[in-house]
C-alpha cells in the first residue's frame, strides 16, 4: 500500500490548532507511515505548538483583516497571492491524498489550492456560525465536518457531516481523575473550586471582573484558579495568595477540569466542545470581538439546552455578583446544568472526521 499523505491546516488560536493537532493524531494512529504536514501563519502560536506535538509545520506570510485601516490591511492583497504561490509550491511538492482545513488565517490560501489541482478537501468548522472563508471554500470542498445544528443555511446540505469538535482525548474519563487534580494544584477539598478561562491568549474583559470580583467570590467559601493568559501574567500575578492561583496557561487541562466545581469561560469552539465533554456548570462570557459574533452563537445553542448560564460583557457589572453567587450556593442548578451540557457532547468526533477523510483517499 502507498504511504499516505495529509496535510493539515489550522492556527491562529488554540481553538484551530488543536483540533488540528488531533485528527493528525487519529490519522497516524490509523497509518502509522504517514506523512502528515502542518501549514499554518508564520507569526502564529501555530509554529510554536505544532513541531511541540511532533510534527513538521510549514509558515505562509498571511494576516486577517485588521478592524481599521492599517499597513497591514494595505499588505493583505500582496500576501494573499504569495501565499496561494506558497500553498501551490508545498502541494505540488507534498502530493498529498487529502488537504484537511481547520480555520485560521492559513486554511483559505491552502484550501483554495487543493481546491484547484482536485486534491480532496475536508473542512473541520468549529463554529455554530461559520466565518466567510470557510463558507467561499465550502463550494467546493468534499466533505464538511460541522459541530451544531442547522448549518446548512452555509453549506451545502448533502456535504454536511455532523460529528462535533475534537478535543483532547484525555478529557473522557476526568471524574478518575478528582484526587489527583487536587493533589497537583494544592488545592483545599473542603471548597468549591472555581475555574476561570479566558481562552489561549487570555481576555482582558474577564480579568478584569475577577479582579473587582474577587475579594467577594472568596468570601463565598471559593477557591480559585485563574488562567488570565501570557498578556496579562504581570498585570494579575499580585493577586496569588492562598485559595487563588494566577497562571498564564494551563498544561494539563484534564486535572484542572477534574478539579474544577463550576467554571467561567469564553466561548470559543473548542472550549464549549470540551466544556459538554467534562460536564461542569458554566458560566460563558462571550468575547464580543470576533467574527460574526461567534461565540455568542456557540454558548446560546448550549443555553437553548439549558446547558450553561449565558453574560454578555455588558451584563457583567450589574448582573455578575448574583448570577454567581446564586449558582455556587445552589447544589441542585450545578447538577442540573452538568446533566445537561453533558447530554451535548460528542466524544467520537475526531474518529468520525477521521473516517470522512480516509473515504476520500483515492
């Protein structure tokens, strides 16, 4: 049997590399000879975390739209076509049987490529709302791995599969792993755990509220793990103290969930798809700053659930204080909410796009 050839692309945040990262490694679980080649954005978390996972990852000189008018928006025409040149290079050298995108700045050049020399193409959309380079390369992809319901108003419908976001496999048995978690992060058994995420890079409108809130969510018998991201360590780390750890970023998200009673998050794709796998209440805060608003979408389909409590960032300094308070000392909500989003999850995921992509090996 010939080798197999993948190449995979998505970066930019965490929520497009590890998904990424993943399905590669159901892939080389499948094939253990195959290639697997990563393309992702030059300057982009991707470049760091990728060759960390093992494989090989190669940089394309693209950039999103900035909000305003910038040199860099003047420079996106000029980058756009050297890095359709770049994609048409590394494919025609790679030949790869299939091309998987899973979001990020890198994914339309190289999509769009495959696109044109009829390589086979899988797109992995995280969101409940798709962004307008995954609906432009839908057209002609051959396979869309979809997360939620009702995305045919994007795609088209006979393309659709709907398997749910990978996530990282060692999330599926976290209640084993309770002691452990709070042996690792010292943590009081006696006290509710509150889990705090603002995503990789950290959002400055939740470190904020923590920051305002914090003197009372203590007083509320809570103790609190903090992950407020590497732009914002120096700005936060003088509030490590007993019963409250400051951290830029968590490395074993499995005992942090495991250790967690209730958490608050942002609502970005792999967070939400993680956060029904593990099955803790959750408050999301979606970040505002986005692309079509997108993560507003991702938590309101698990609230449509009564799966988590929803605050949009205006909400929050009138109505933060008691939306919490009334859910930490409410048992039964807690429960309630876990049964729920836990109903949501889709633990296969990444076998089930796995197998889209194997049906396309020619």
């Amino acid at each position: 049997m010939a080798k197999r050839k993948f190449i995979l692309s998505g970066g930019g945040t965490g929520g497009h590399i590890y998904p990424a990262i993943a399905i590669a490694n159901e892939l080389k679980s499948r094939f253990p000879d195959a290639e697997i080649l990563f393309v992702g954005a030059k300057d982009k978390m991707e470049m760091q975390k990728v060759p960390r996972a093992g494989y090989e990852i190669k940089g394309l000189w693209i950039a999103g739209l900035q909000r305003k008018l910038t040199i860099q928006n003047l420079m996106l025409p000029i980058k756009f076509i050297d890095s359709l040149w770049k994609s048409r290079k590394i494919i025609k050298e790679f030949q790869p049987d299939v091309v998987i995108g899973t979001g990020g700045f890198a994914s339309g050049p190289l999509l769009n490529v495959a696109n044109s020399l009829n390589i086979p193409t899988v797109i992995q959309e995280q969101n409940s709302y798709p962004g307008i380079t995954n609906k432009l390369l839908s057209k002609k992809a051959n396979s869309i791995c979809v997360a939620y319901d009702n995305l045919e108003r994007f795609f088209p419908q006979e393309k659709i599969k709907l398997t749910g976001n990978p996530v990282r496999q060692d999330l599926l048995d976290i209640q084993s792993k309770r002691e452990e978690a709070i042996t690792h992060f010292k943590l009081d058994k006696n006290k509710k755990t509150l889990l705090i995420l603002g995503g990789s890079l950290g959002a400055r409108r939740i470190n904020q509220l923590i920051e305002k809130e914090l003197d009372k969510l203590l007083s509320l018998n809570v103790q609190v793990i903090w992950q407020c991201g590497k732009f914002y360590l120096e700005d936060y780390k003088k509030y490590n103290q007993y019963n409250v750890q400051v951290v830029a970023f968590i490395e074993r998200m499995d005992l942090v969930y495991a250790a967690a009673d209730v958490v608050i998050s942002r609502a970005g794709a792999s967070s939400v798809s993680e956060l029904c796998i593990v099955g803790k209440p959750v408050i999301f805060i979606p970040s505002p700053n986005v692309a079509e608003d997108h993560q507003t979408k991702n938590a309101q389909a698990i609230v449509n659930k009564k799966g988590a409590i929803l605050l949009k960032e205006s909400q929050l300094d009138e109505d933060f204080s008691l939306v919490f308070e009334s859910l930490i000392k409410d048992e039964g909500k807690q429960e309630q909410l876990s049964q729920n989003i836990k109903l949501l999850a889709k633990p296969n995921a990444t076998v089930q796009i796995a197998d889209e992509i194997v049906k396309l090996i020619k």
